[in-house]
C-alpha cells in the first residue's frame, strides 16, 4: 500500500502565495510522475500540473507563469509553488503519484483565496 499525506492549504488573501507538500510511504519502488489536480465547489476536477521522473513539467493554462512543481526524490515528496494567487484557484487540491502502473492519491487540502 501507498500513502499520500498532503500539507500546506489554507487560507490566504488575493496575491499572496502559498506551497503545497505531498509526501509518499508505503510500498514504494519508483515514482514515475508525480503532480497536482484541483476540483472547486460544483466544479469538475482539473488537471493543474505534472512531473515526471525526469523533471520535465507541464502546466495548465491557467497555472502557467504563477505555479511552479518540483520534487525531491529522496523525500518522495512533490511540492507546488503558488503564487500571484486568485479568487479563482480557490478548490480542493489533490496529489497523486504514479507507480508501478497504478495512480495513488492524496486526501485532498483545501485552498482558499478571499480578503
């Protein structure tokens, strides 16, 4: 079994910034990508940004310029940078790891953006 425990949410005023953690345990061999959804209330859950086990990244649209993923393989732990936040980034965000074919996720950590 894999473990997700996710860190870092709350809540935090327009502009601000905020860094999300996701640390993995269990039965872990090698994580081959790594990254970040988020789901907003009475909306669908969207991809937000992805790693893979070669640092190559890739982001949404609308995270692009603002949001930065990286990770520390010695820790199996992925982060996400936010900053320049929105009203709109307000959601619950989830993270996940891929390994050995199958995806793993975290419980979720709520993101608020509100003066």
């Amino acid at each position: 079994q894999v473990q997700l425990v996710e860190s870092g949410g709350g809540l935090v005023q327009p502009g601000g910034s905020l860094r999300l953690s996701c640390a993995a345990s269990g039965s872990i061999s090698s994580i081959y990508g790594m990254g970040w959804y988020r789901q907003a209330l009475g909306k669908q859950r969207e991809l937000v940004a992805v790693i893979g086990s070669d640092g190559r990244s890739n982001y949404a649209d609308s995270a692009k310029g603002r949001f930065t993923i990286s990770r520390d393989n010695a820790k199996n732990t992925v982060y996400l940078q936010m900053n320049s936040l929105k009203p709109e980034d307000t959601a619950v965000y989830y993270c996940y790891v891929r390994i050995g074919g199958r995806n793993y996720w975290g419980q979720g950590t709520q993101v608020t953006v509100s003066s």
